[in-house]
C-alpha cells in the first residue's frame, strides 16, 4: 500500500489558520480516495474531510465545513487540508488516509498534532 506521511501541524491561536500536507510514495495515487481523520484526548477518531480520486468531489464531517477545505495535487501526489477559523475543539492529532473504493481506507499517515490555543 502506499506510504503517507503527513505535516504542517502546529500551534496555532484560534481563529487562525494552518494547512496541512499528506504526501504519498505510492505511484498510484491518482487512483486513491483520500481522507481526513482526527484524534481527539478523550474522542474517538473522527472523520474530517475527504475528496475522492474521480472528480476530486469532496465531503466534509458537519463540524468543519465552511472552515476546512481539502484538495490535491495529483502531480505532487499531495492531499491537503486548509483549516480557516480554527477553533480549540479542532485539537487532535490529524490522520492522513487512503484506499481505493470499495476496499476502504488501507493506508494510513502517522498523523501530525494540531493544537488550537483559546
């Protein structure tokens, strides 16, 4: 499967913004439907954001859309994620994922620590 490795997490004061990178060493990432995932301290893995390998159509979990936004780059085999407006309860430890449809989610980044300040 392919490799992924994330980064961009950061401090940062609520209200400000922060992008975040999900690089694949695969060579069949144009393939892929890409996804988001955060950790919480004391929530389960939630789903964030994903954006699918045909069109690039997207989706986003209630509690980020109008302030996150996820793309990709197919040529840098690169998905990001922008997050505007942050907010302390964004605070988690954000996961990079990938599968091809109908298999689910088979790799995963090791993920890269948000913290929003209040």
């Amino acid at each position: 499967q392919a490799q992924l490795v994330e980064t961009g997490g950061g401090l940062v004061q609520a209200g400000g913004s922060l992008r975040l990178s999900c690089v694949a060493s695969g060579r069949t990432f144009s393939t892929y439907n890409m996804a988001w995932f955060r950790q919480a301290p004391g929530k389960e893995r939630e789903f964030v954001a994903a954006i699918r390998a045909s069109f690039g159509a997207t989706s986003y979990a209630d509690s980020v859309k109008g302030r996150f936004t996820v793309s990709r780059d197919n040529t840098k085999s690169t998905v990001y994620l922008q997050m505007n407006s942050l907010k302390p309860e964004d605070t988690a430890v954000y996961y990079c994922a990938g599968g091809i449809g109908g298999y689910g989610y088979t790799s995963w980044g090791q993920g890269t620590q948000v913290t929003v300040s209040s």
